[in-house]
C-alpha cells in the first residue's frame, strides 16, 4: 500500500511539475496520446510483472513486439488473412515463444536471463530476415481493425461514470459483509467503518462528476465505431454534449474536490494529533513551509518563465542571464520546490497513518478528493479514452484478480520467493513458470498488435527496440522486487504511467531528448534510493518504537 | 602447558554492558562477558538468547548500540570484519564461509594473497598451508577445491585460515551441528590443541554434552542477558539447563501417551536382524498407513530399504549424519525420484512423482531446512499456514478460500501454541520453535494421514522442543503415522515406539520397545554389529 502511495506521488509530482512549467501538458491533445501510450506500455508492463514476481526476468519483450508488428501486416496485407484469423495467429505464436522460453527455463535449467536474451536477438533478426528489412503497414485499408489501436470509445467522463458506479457497488459488498461481522468487538471497529464507508462515497462522488456531463442536456448522433469484427461493427452510443457540457465534470470535481479535500484533511490531522501528536508535528510544519514556497514560485517565478525567450538578456546583479539558462534555473527551483511539497505531504500522510488506525482508514478518501481537485484542474474529463486504455484495464483488472485472488497467483508469489519451499508444499513450481512465461509473451504479443496498428508504419530493424527495459524498469517502479515473489498490478501500471509522462514531459518542456535515457534512469534510481532510505527510516522507528516492549519474540538473534 | 588462567589473571578480551537492539526487539542487554588467555569459554542459551548476535559483534559484522569492549584492557572499536581480524578475533559461522569453487590454500589466503611480481605467489600459498594445515591435523593437498572436502574437514580449513591471521580469540559457532561423531571429535581436539598455544576460543553450542567436556568456563545467557557463569566442577548439564530456562527442568521430556501399535510379528524380533519387512502380509490384521518394500533411494542405489509404520504409531529413524535418513525421506515425500520399489499407503500402492503427488496421498513432510524447504520466510504466518491446502479449500478450483485460509491459521496458532503478534506477522521475525511450528501448521491443514519429521527439534529450544514432543503424542493418539529422523539419541528413545536405525544408506536394525537403548542404536548405527 504505501508502495503505491509513493509511486502514486511520483506520478503527482511529475504531471504537477509539468503542468506548472507548461500547462499544454494538461490539454486534450497531450492527455490523450499519454494516456494511449501510458497504456500501451501498461500491456508490456502487467505481462513482465508476472515473470518478475517468479523471479525471472523476460528480456525478449521488444523482440517479440517487433516480430508481432511484422507478422500482423504480412498476414493481413501481404497474405490476405482476415483481421481476426491474423491476430488469433499472431497471439498463438507469442503465446508459443512464452511456452519455448517456460519450457527451456524449467525443463533444462537454462537460466531465464539467458534464455530471453538469446530470444531478443533471434526475433529480432528473424523479424528482420522475414520483412527483408522493409517498412510494413496498413496503409489506408482496414481501419476497423486500427480501431483496435486508435478507436476512441467514450470520454473520460464516462469512464469517471462507470468506475464511480462500481467503486459504489463494491463499496456496498464490503459494508455488508463488515455488518455481518458487526458483532465481533473489535478495538478498530471505527477504522474499518470509515474505510468500508468511504469507499462507496468516492464511488458516488466520481459517478456524479461523470454524470454532470449531461446535466446541460443532450443530443443522440449517429456515434462513431468502436471495433469491427467479421464485417460487424460495434458502434458508440453516439450521445453529444455541448462543449459547455464537456466542461462540466471538471468543474464538477474542481469544486466538490477542494471542497471536500479540505474538511477531509483536518479531520484527517485531527485524529493524527489528537492520538500523536509527536508524530505529525514535523510533517506538517514542512507541508506549510512548502506550500508556501510553492505559492511563492508560482505567483514570482512561473510567470518568469514563460516570459523568458531563448534569446533575452537579462541583468542580475554584475552578471548577465541569457534567458535559456535562467529557464534552466527556475526550472530546477520549481522542480525542488514541488519535489519538496509532494515529499513533505507524502511524509505527514504516512506519519498520520502510523499515529492513527482511523487517519490511516481515511487516506483514500483524502487521495480521491485530493485527486479529484487536481484532474478538475485539468481538460481530462472531457478528453476521449483511447481504446487501447480501456484494453490495458481490462487485462489490469483481470491480471489483478489472477494474482491476488486465484491460488495460481499465490503460487506464483510463494515459488518467486522460495522456489523449493513451495515445491515442498505441493506445488507444481516448474509449471507455474511456465505459466508466467506464456503470459508475459502473450501480453508481448497483444502489445505488439497494437503499436503496429497504432503507428501504422513498422520499421523491422527497430521497432519496439528497448521496450522490454521500459517494461522492467516500469514494474520495479510499481513495486516488483528483481529478487522475485513481490509485486502489485496497480502499482506497475502506475510504474508504466510514470515513465511515460517523464517521456511526455521531457518532450514538452523543450529539454534535449538527447538526455531521455538519462533522465529517466535518474528517476528510477532516485525512486530506488528513496525505497531504500525509507525502509531504514521505518526500520529505525521501529526499534525506537520497541524499546522497554519486550513481550515480542526475539528478532535476529541467533 | 595446562590452562594458563592462574599465571595470567588479566583478560584478553573483556565486554562491558553491552547492546544491542533489533526492529521490534532487545535483542542484547548489559552483557558482561571475560575471556582469558588460552582459554575456553562455552557460551550456551536457548534459541533466541542473544548468543550468535553477540558473537557478530565481537567479529564487527554487527555493530553494537552501546557499551565497550576491552581488548588487553584498552577499549577498541570493531566496526567492521577487517577490524575484528586486525585485533585477532575471528569467526567461524554456522554456515561456512569458504569459497567452495576456490582451492583449499586459496581459500586460507583469501584476500591477503601473498605476491610476487604482482602476481599471485602459487608457491608460498601452497608451502604456508601446508603449514596451516598440519597444525590443525589436518592432511589434504592444498590445491584440493573446498567443495570436494566433507563438511568437517572443510571446518578443519576455516579454523587452519583463522590460525594463518595469527587470531587469538576463535568463536565458534555451532561447529559441530553437521559434524559426525568422529569428525567432531577430531575437532575437539584442535581446540584442545589451541588452548595449548594460548588462542582463546569462543564456543558456540546447543549440545550441552560437548560443552561439559571441552569447556574451562561457560557462561550463560538467556533473553539476551547474563544468567549466570560456570567453572570447573559446577559445569553439568542440569545446572547450565536450569539457568538456561531460568527453572529447574527434568532432564529429558517422557511421553504420557502411548498409543502406537507396532506390527505384529515384528516386535518378537530380536534385535538387529536386518528382515524389517518380515511377514507383513498375513501378520498383521491393521494396514500399516505407511508400507515401503524394497525401495531404492537413488543417493544410495546399493541398497533396498523396506519398512512399514503403522497409524498411530511414532517410528524414529536414528543414524549418523550422512546415513541416508534425509535422502530416504525425501524419496518418499517425492522430491526425487527412486530407482525401485514399491510404496503402499494404507495399503494402497502409489506413485510418487512429486511432493504434490505425496500430499495428495495424505503425506506431509517437515524438512530438514525450514528456512529454504519448510517456508517462504518473508511471508506472513497466514500465507505459509495455508501453502499446502490452498487448492484443495479453492472455490471453484482456482478460487482462494479466504475464509478458510483464516480460519485454518487462526486454528493453528491456537492449536500449536504459536507465539505471534498477528496472523499477518512475517515469519523471518518468529523465533525458529515458531518458525518450525508454523511448518506443522501448514502440514495440520492439510489434515495428513502420515507425518514425515526430519529433525523437527534442531536449532530450536527447550521449551519449543516439548511442545513439539507433546504434539507429536497428540497427533499420534489421532491415529497419524509419524515417521521421524533425528540426530538427537535422548529425542530418538524417548519419542520412538520403535527405531529404525540407518548405516550408509541401509536400514540396519530396529528396535522395539525397551530395546531402544544409546549403546544398540551405535552399535547399529556405526555398523558394528548389523549382521
């Protein structure tokens, strides 16, 4: 949980930074492909965790891409396969390379990192053997299958509607089934009423907002194609709204968000101090000390900024800025300074959890409300979903519930961080890894699909160069341990998110591209130091919090 | 020479109120601790007592929170390994620190390497430790790898490497717990032989017996403080247990219930016959739960081993280490594969292919390595519980049942008695009587018909110890068939209604009854009188 928090953060941080630097970040243009390629990556990403978690490790992911996006255009343009067959071929073909690389990995003992290496040089080449290096792709024809890759199914209203009405009936599951356990005395009876009572008050309040899209009237139209398969067409509902009305879900959760956030954040501290108040006290003086800065940086610097041309002269003092380098420097001050307001927040949220069972009950309400404030600063509401989004939830949810619901998943789990006691506990282990090869190459596949019939134009020699990297280091960023046997499906497509929006806004903010890679290796090794710092901090505070206790066992000892 | 405590009253190296603390624990408090010239100090406590954390300190792996430790009566600061070395006191782990893909001689110089011309001198690294190696008796070539030596012989290296620092304080951690009798004896003996060129040793060990005989001095700890200090006549062991424990114990645990039935036929047989397997066909009228005929385990592909254990009945399996009582275990339990025979259970035959197909036919196996076989350590008590029956209470096949999951563990921690703040602690922090505890509670859960225990009580404490002996009882009066190896002679002849004893990878004998004995389970155990 705090994992996520804190990868959550990054992600705040990143988009807040950007925002406050260049808000055509925070546009419909910009939000849609991000949110396209965020969930593109998010595919690859779900489907490396699987292998991570065993402890392996699946380095043929942009390889097995490549190939896909060659073979998908062949099948259809060159051999005249029809759209569905060609991708039911293509899928069991990276569903095969998954079960070889299980198979190699379980059966002869071949080390995985070995194994997927060996793969990303040989689809590759294969790939490019097959094409003869030729620039592949749909052209005009076939959009009902690009569809897949560029349709645009509903706003992201909608999706706030939907997800609001099941965040709400779930909320309703869970209230029942605490009920039922009502009579049980339980000393954090309150805590666990607050969290089971939030949870379907965020879901009315995020349906709510999606619904206010409509509160200004609307017109039915003839709707757009969401998907064609075997000559039918799935059609949108087709349903307009005035661009007034397209407005209205982010004004909506501007105002109820800030509204609520508020109230909810002193109430928040309140149970924090009133429990321990030790434990809060420097926190949040850092948070007010940052906020104000903030304030400060925003009202003098921002405007700065974006005065300031490449060319102007300015004179501070004896010496004389060129306006490049004074952007650089209020961009670093801005960037620390936002850093520091995010970090200080993050702290007080986890030393008020630790202070307080109800505070730590009512944090993701203080998240949503946050959350929902800031989108309603932004035009996302009234940006469409792409397609290939609502394909990544999809397989989230679905990724989710097989890891944590399904024994396989705990298998999974218990044989990453000790293969052999899992072994001894019954479980087929060589089976089992099998099993998380053939998912994380399917969802290579599936990702394969849809970046070629995204960008329409496969270049064989390099397409989706890299992307395994992209898809390990976006699961070690949500949270998946290298060491196997770790790992949430939520945080690695926050990971996925992070490091597309940090692609995005090295993009956006006119910084060379020529510094991607460094850029974003510095985050995720900044994200590692932290993970690491922290965790000796709790650690630190756990001895202090044990002393003169001594009814634990011995820890460590012996 | 003899002990040279008399002639030289001032320590070699002294501890004052020392510290220590661990997330969630004190894991040292006040210790005080001296330590002579040429002497040997026993250092003994239950599992958890601090010993091995206080050692890790002396040897700078750990560093201490507070207090002082005096080397020649000046205060020194040991704030990491190379420091311990430099001040002359080394350890020996449990687990043993040798680079087994390197050299013996490479091993001992490792780090140090003598040069010349830059480069690494083979010559003088082989002439020194031959040298090193002589005087701890021990004759191997020094271009021999580490990993083609036995375990004891590789312990033989380590204390040759720390003689080769010139170190004058040894700790030894728990030598002898994968020693031989001969090869622990061989080692007893270097330490007499140190304490006669004045090194100072440090020793480290749960067998109380080796203790009373090597020691000078013992001091005890327990919870992580002084419980009291030993010399000379004082050391036995009911005085070094009681202050251990903090209490007066009965010198070994004795079993209230005994409900077994041996196989008819069988208990008649003089002892030591070698024909275990006699008659089982007509003579007995109960199904033995557990029949195995003839099976070949493949680590020993020269023997047959045949036995049956019959439900309700505890069956020990006593042997040296490296008799194949572990390998036999693991054979049945699946994880390899025999080369012959037959196994019944219940009188049903069955293939055993995998651990899976063994819990499947009611079998449940305690290993001998919780830590890497028995559990996943980081993970919570409620998810190790569950491990093994998490597909049989699935919903639907694949479904977890975490109703079931929670009540199943919340059964266990009552049933066994495991100390545990939540359900949802992770296991790594328990102490190991808990940790093995856990391992039952997962095999409980199952609900198995057979119980197969390699060493279910090593490395853990007294008090755990009974626990698991009263357990046993328990699950025995059930009607479970317990099978279990154990090194310990005093658990083997109390807990066994009969006792197999293993040589080299054959059943040799077996005991029923009054006949289980110290004097007969050697004599078979060492093959003296087999046949």
């Amino acid at each position: 949980m705090n994992k996520i928090l804190g990868i959550f953060g990054l992600l705040i941080f990143v988009c807040l930074f950007t925002t406050v630097l260049n808000d055509s970040f925070v546009g419909q243009y910009n939000l849609y492909n991000t949110t396209r390629w965020s969930a593109l990556f998010g595919i690859l990403s779900i489907g490396v965790a699987f292998v991570i978690i065993t402890g392996g490790i699946d380095l043929s992911i942009g390889s097995v891409v490549g190939l896909v996006a060659c073979l998908l255009p062949m099948l259809v343009v060159g051999n005249g396969y029809s759209p569905t067959s060609a991708v039911i071929i293509v899928l069991l073909i990276s569903a095969a390379i998954g079960l070889l690389h299980g198979l190699l990995i379980t059966r002869l003992d071949l080390q995985p990192f070995v194994v997927t290496l060996c793969g990303l040089l040989f689809y590759r080449g294969f790939a490019r053997w097959l094409t003869d290096d030729d620039t592949l792709g749909f052209g005009q024809d076939h959009d009902g299958l690009r569809l897949l890759a560029i349709g645009k199914p509903c706003s992201w209203a909608t999706m706030l509607l939907g997800g609001g009405v099941c965040l709400f009936l779930y909320g309703l599951w869970k209230l029942r089934r605490l009920r039922s356990e009502a009579d049980s005395d339980d000393s954090h009876h309150d805590a666990k009423k607050i969290s089971a009572w939030s949870i379907p008050l965020i879901g009315v309040l995020l349906a709510v907002a999606g619904a206010s899209r409509f509160f200004l009237g609307w017109d039915s139209g003839p709707g757009t194609s969401l998907i064609e398969v075997g000559g039918y067409r799935i059609r949108s509902l087709g349903i307009e709204v005035s661009d007034a009305g397209a407005a209205m879900p982010s004004t909506v959760m501007k105002y109820v968000g800030t509204f609520l956030f508020v109230p909810t954040l002193v109430v928040f501290l309140r149970w924090a101090w009133q429990s321990d108040s030790r434990r809060i006290k420097k926190p949040s003086a850092l948070v007010l000390v940052s906020l104000v800065l903030l304030a400060l940086c925003v009202w003098q610097l921002v405007p700065l900024y974006r005065s300031a041309g490449g060319d102007d002269r300015w004179q501070v003092g004896a010496i004389i800025v060129s306006g490049e380098m004074l952007k650089n420097t209020l961009m670093m001050i801005v960037f620390v300074v936002v850093g520091g307001v995010i970090g200080s927040v993050g702290w007080l949220i986890s030393a008020a959890g630790t202070a307080s069972k109800k505070s730590k009950a009512l944090t993701p309400a203080l998240v949503a409300t946050g959350v929902m404030a800031l989108l309603g600063q932004t035009q996302l509401a009234a940006t469409m979903v792409p397609m290939p989004m609502l394909i990544m939830i999809a397989l989230a949810v679905v990724a989710a519930i097989f890891l944590n619901r399904t024994v396989y998943g705990r298998y999974l789990l218990a044989l990453g961080r000790n293969e052999e006691a899992a072994r001894y506990s019954g479980i087929n282990t060589k089976r089992m890894i099998v099993v998380a090869y053939v998912l994380c190459s399917l969802a290579a596949g599936l990702g394969g699909i849809l970046f070629a019939l995204d960008v329409n134009s496969v270049q064989p020699s390099g397409f989706g160069n890299f992307y395994e990297l992209y898809a390990i280091a976006a699961a070690v960023l949500g949270g998946c341990s290298l060491r196997g046997g770790e790992g949430n499906i939520l945080g690695v497509v926050i990971g996925a998110a992070v490091m597309r929006v940090l692609y995005n806004a090295i993009n956006i903010l006119g910084i060379s591209t020529k510094l991607e890679f460094a850029i974003i290796g510095m985050v995720i090794l900044a994200g590692a130091i932290v993970d690491v710092v922290v965790k000796r901090i709790v650690a630190k505070r756990a001895v202090l919090a044990a002393e003169g206790v001594d009814t634990e066992p011995p820890v460590g000892a012996d | 020479m003899s002990v040279t405590q008399g002639k030289n009253p001032r320590p070699l190296l002294e501890v004052r109120s020392l510290g220590k603390r661990f997330p969630g624990v004190r894991a040292l408090h006040n210790i005080n601790l001296t330590l002579m010239p040429g002497e040997v100090l026993a250092l003994v406590g239950e599992n958890g007592a601090g010993k091995s954390t206080l050692m890790k300190i002396l040897a700078g792996v750990q560093p201490p929170d507070e207090g002082q430790i005096l080397i020649d009566q000046t205060p020194v600061a040991i704030d990491s390994v190379a420091d311990a070395m430099r001040l002359g006191i080394t350890l020996i782990h449990q687990e043993l620190n040798l680079a087994d893909n390197l050299s013996v001689g490479a091993n001992i110089f490792l780090g140090r390497e003598p040069t010349r011309f830059g480069l690494i001198d083979r010559e003088k690294i082989v002439h020194e430790s031959r040298r090193h190696l002589a005087s701890v008796g021990l004759k191997v070539d020094p271009l021999t790898l580490v990993r083609e030596l036995t375990i004891g012989r590789q312990q033989m290296v380590e204390i040759a490497k720390a003689l080769s620092i010139d170190a004058r304080v040894l700790i030894m951690d728990e030598p002898t717990s994968s020693l031989s009798q001969r090869e622990a004896e061989a080692l007893f003996e270097v330490v007499h032989g140190l304490r006669e060129h004045g090194v100072s040793v440090i020793y480290i060990s749960h067998r109380l017996a080796e203790v009373e005989t090597l020691a000078d001095r013992v001091a005890v700890m327990r919870d992580g403080e002084n419980a009291g200090e030993l010399v000379g006549d004082q050391i036995n062991h009911d005085a070094m247990v009681s202050r251990m424990v903090g209490r007066d114990v009965s010198r070994f645990y004795e079993r209230t219930i005994r409900t077994g039935q041996t196989p008819q036929g069988t208990g008649q047989t003089p002892q030591g016959t070698g024909q275990v397997a006699e008659g089982t066909e007509q003579a007995t009228e109960a199904t033995p739960a557990l029949e195995v005929i003839d099976l070949v385990v493949p680590d020993h592909p020269k023997h047959k081993v045949s036995f049956e254990v019959m439900p309700g009945e505890i069956v020990g399996v006593a042997g040296l280490v490296g008799a194949g009582r572990t390998e036999m275990l693991r054979c049945l339990f699946g994880v390899t594969q025999p080369l012959g025979g037959t196994v019944r259970i219940n009188g049903r035959r069955v293939q055993l292919r995998s651990p899976k197909d063994a819990i499947a036919s009611g079998m449940g196996l305690v290993p001998e390595d919780r830590k890497e076989q028995g559990l996943v350590i980081d993970f919570s008590v409620r998810t190790n519980v569950s491990l093994a029956s998490l597909s049989d209470k699935a919903r639907g096949g694949c479904w977890i049942n975490f109703a079931a999951e929670s009540d199943d563990t919340t059964d266990s921690i009552d049933r066994l008695r495991i100390k545990t703040p939540t359900a949802d602690q992770v296991v790594r922090y328990l102490s190991g009587g808990n940790q093995q505890k856990v391992v039952l509670g997962k095999w409980l859960a199952m609900n198995p018909k057979i119980l197969l225990l390699d060493e279910p009580t090593r490395g853990i404490d007294i008090g755990a110890k009974e626990e698991i002996y009263r357990l046993m009882e328990t699950l025995a009066a059930q009607g479970l068939a317990i099978l279990f190896v154990s090194s310990e002679m005093e658990e083997v002849i109390a807990m066994s209604d009969r006792t197999l004893v293993m040589h080299e990878g054959e059943i040799t004998g077996q005991l029923v009854g009054d006949e289980i004995g110290e004097e007969q389970i050697m004599n078979l155990a060492t093959g003296v009188t087999s046949r």
